[in-house]
C-alpha cells in the first residue's frame, strides 16, 4: 500500500486529492494547522476523518515537518499548503513569503534529507506568469514569469526552488503548474463561490446586491476533482518534471456573474455593485493555460466543463440555504 502525506489536506485540493487516493488504495496522512475553532479546520475532511491520519504542523516549523516525515515514511509528498488568496497577499506580503516560499524549502530540506526516495509535487500556480501571454493567447512551460502579486511572486521562489532541489539532488520532485480551479468546497472569499453563495442569496431574498472588485478579468477555470486527478498523474510519472494543468479555455469575470444569474433567472446587471476593495493593487487580467502535454503523455482529461462545475455549485447552494 503506498502512503501518501498532504500539506494542506484541509483545503478544497486537499480534500478531493484524499478522496481520490484512498479510492485508488493508498494510504493517507495529513498536516493540519491549530485553529482556534477546531470544526472549522476540518469540515472539508470529516466524511473521511476514520480513514486518514492527520498531524498538527506547520511549514513554517521546520521540526513538525522533520517529525512527520520521519514518522510516516511517505512514498509521495503533495505539498498544498499555502495562503493562498491573492489579493489577500497584498495585505500580508511576508507571510504569504514566509509560508509559500520559506515553507516550501523547509519541505525540501526534510524531504531530502529524511526521505529523498520518495517523489514530490509542488502546488504551482498560473498566477507566476502575471500578464505575460504567448503570442497565440495561451500561457505554457515556456512563457516568461512576470508576476503580479506578492503570492505570485511567493510561487515563482517555491517553482524554482522545487526545480534546483530536483537538478541538485536527483529528487523525483515535480511542479503541477494549475490553473484556477473550483469547487462546491472552495473557500467563499475566491470569485466563483462569492458570485454563485451571492446570486443564491439574492434569488431567495436575503441580500439585495452584490459587491464584487474587477469584471473584466479573464481566468481559465476547471474543477478541483479533474486537477488532483493530474496531481497524481504527475507524481506517477516515471521521469520527475514540470506540467500545465488547465481547460484551455477562459471566461471574464462578467461572464461568470451572467452565466450564475442567468441560471436563477436573474439579470446579474441589476445586482452586482464594484467595490474599489476588491480591487487589487496590480491586476493579472488574463489567464489562458495550453495543457496539451499532460493530455497526450498522462492521458490526463477533465470530466468537468464549466457549465457543470458552476451547476454543481449552485445546486448545492440552493439546498443549503433555505
Ligand atoms: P486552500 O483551500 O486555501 O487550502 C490551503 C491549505 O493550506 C489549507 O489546508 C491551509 O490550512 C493550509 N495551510 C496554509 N498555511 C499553512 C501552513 N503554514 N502550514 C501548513 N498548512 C498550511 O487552497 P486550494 O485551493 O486547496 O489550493 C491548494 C494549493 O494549490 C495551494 O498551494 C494553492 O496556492 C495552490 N493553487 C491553487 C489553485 C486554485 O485555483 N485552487 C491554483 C493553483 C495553485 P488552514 O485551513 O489551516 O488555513
Ligand atoms: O479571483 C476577480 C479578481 O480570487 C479571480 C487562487 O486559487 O487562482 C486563484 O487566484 C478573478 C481576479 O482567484 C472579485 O480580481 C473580481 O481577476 O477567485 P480569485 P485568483 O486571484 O485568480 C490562482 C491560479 C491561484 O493560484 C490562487 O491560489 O476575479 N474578482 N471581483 C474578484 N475576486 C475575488 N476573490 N473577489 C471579488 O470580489
């Protein structure tokens, strides 16, 4: 049975990369950070708490990590932990340094040194490529990193550092470069659950608008279930390397709001309101990703499109609030 240990298991990826694991066998392990409300740091998990075990840790403390790898013994390390809000880093750029970049290299350091044997991902993020965009409106391997926010330039440390302890070491270490992604679970401060919870609860009355910062944006956005299905498709793969993980198709923000309000037969430009709050200090204003490699050399294919994505989330919103 090969053991799987998750940074970040309580977080959306976290908990469908868990799922997924223990449905294909394996065994998994998880670090948790103390939170003051200990229901809050496990509501994502609690159908699966009899079947994983789970850690108080920290990456940021370098002795949680040594005492949990020397413990499990993993043979695949996911580290998902993260802050991982952009426009939160604006508001706090060392933490998001410290725990994103310094974090990461901790992992490293124990990984190399307590279990170099094992393979290891690394939760890299679209948001490194900034406004940089290829030519024929895709971002790939090759397109430069320009990024625009404290967490994406958090991100680029942790990719390199992930590609010089790989080079250095012969570690089978890789980086899963993933595009936005989304789920019933995903946390209600990131745009698509903020719009479809707000759209809900204009639909059934118990809000009047909706604030939202910049409708212009473009992202490309998948399903949490399909990436952590690639998550694990790159960690399996013989030789350790990079990967883009993407739909290869994007959606501004406006069209996401049109889309959600006009499932609840809603008209979105009667509701939504610009907040200068939520706008960010840089903006990145485009993301298109070409995933082709990981779909001709893993085989890897979504099963999700947006539509059913954005579905599933508003259904599940309009069970829960009554
Ligand atoms: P998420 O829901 O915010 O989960 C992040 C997880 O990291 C949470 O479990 C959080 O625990 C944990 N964490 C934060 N700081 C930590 C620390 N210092 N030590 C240990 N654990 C810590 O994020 P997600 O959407 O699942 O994303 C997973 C990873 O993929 C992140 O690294 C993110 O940056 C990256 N990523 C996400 C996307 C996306 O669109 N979702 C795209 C590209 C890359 P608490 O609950 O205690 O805060
Ligand atoms: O913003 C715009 C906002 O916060 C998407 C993280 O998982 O993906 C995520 O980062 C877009 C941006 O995600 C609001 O300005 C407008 O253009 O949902 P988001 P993100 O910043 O793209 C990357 C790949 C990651 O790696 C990150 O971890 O929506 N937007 N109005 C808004 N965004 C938010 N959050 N709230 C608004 O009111």
């Amino acid at each position: 049975m090969k053991k799987a240990l998750i940074t970040g298991i309580n977080g959306q990826d976290g908990s469908y990369l868990s799922e997924y694991l223990l449905s294909i066998g394996y065994e998994v392990y998880g670090m948790i950070r103390r939170q003051s409300v200990s229901e809050n740091q496990s509501y994502r998990i609690q159908n699966l708490n009899q079947k994983i075990k789970t850690f108080y840790g920290d990456i940021t403390d370098k002795k949680s990590i040594d005492n949990i790898l020397s413990e499990v013994n993993p043979n695949e390390i996911y580290n998902l932990a993260a802050m991982s809000h952009v426009r939160v880093s604006f508001e706090v750029p060392s933490f998001t340094i410290n725990v994103n970049s310094l974090g990461v290299l901790n992992l490293l350091e124990a990984y190399k040194d307590i279990c170099p044997e094992a393979r290891f991902y690394q939760a890299s993020s679209s948001e490194m490529f900034g406004n940089s965009i290829d030519s024929d409106g895709f971002q790939r391997l090759t397109t430069p990193m320009n990024p625009t926010s404290p967490y994406g330039c958090s991100k680029v440390l942790a990719y390199n550092l992930v590609n010089h302890y790989r080079n250095a070491y012969d570690l089978h270490a890789s980086n899963g470069i993933l595009f936005n992604h989304e789920s019933p679970r995903r946390g209600t401060n990131f745009v698509t659950n903020k719009v479809v919870k707000g759209a809900v609860e204009i639909k059934k009355g118990l809000k009047k608008n909706l604030e939202l910062g910049n409708l212009d944006s473009s992202r490309d956005w998948g399903h949490s279930y399909d990436y952590v299905r690639a998550m694990h498709l790159i960690l399996n793969n013989k030789q350790p390397r990079n990967w883009i993980v993407a739909t290869g198709e994007n959606r501004t923000v406006r069209e996401l709001c049109a889309y959600v309000f006009d499932r609840l037969e809603l008209n979105y430009e009667n509701y939504i309101i610009q907040n200068k709050k939520f706008i960010r200090p840089e903006e990145l204003k485009y993301l298109k990703g070409d995933a082709s490699e990981i779909k001709e050399k893993l085989g890897w294919q979504p099963e999700y499109t947006f539509n059913t994505m954005i579905d599933e989330m508003i259904d599940l919103w309009m069970r829960k609030i009554s």
